[in-house]
C-alpha cells in the first residue's frame, strides 16, 4: 500500500535529515560510528540524513537521542 506524504511533511523530514548529516559532519562523527551508537545500520543512518519517510520515527529519535 501506498501512502501519500504531504509535501510539507516531506520537506520537514528532508530538512531534519540534513540537519542531522550537518551536526554528525559539525562533530567529526564518522558514519560508522554514529550508526553503531545508534544501533542501526550505515544505510539506514543515509535514508535518516536524506530524510527518507520510509524511516521509523522511532529511529529518527534514536539518532536525535
């Protein structure tokens, strides 16, 4: 099933996603390592960085966190 986003949602997650790549590159936290501390794959730690919304928001917390 497909769902629809709404594009304002698209566009904040997006936005989110790439706050979160600026302050992991801010303090020199390698992909990897931040990945680990998280307890989440490299990939899926680049669908949070690109904002994708096929992410759990669960994990978006867990990398916030």
């Amino acid at each position: 099933m497909d769902v629809k986003i709404p594009i304002p949602a698209l566009r904040a997650l997006r936005k989110l996603g790439h706050d979160i790549r600026d302050a992991r590159r801010r303090r020199r936290i390698p992909v990897a390592l931040l990945a680990e501390r998280a307890s989440i794959s490299r990939m899926t730690l680049s669908k949070v960085e690109k904002g994708e919304p096929g992410v759990a928001a669960g994990t978006y917390a867990t990398v916030l966190f």
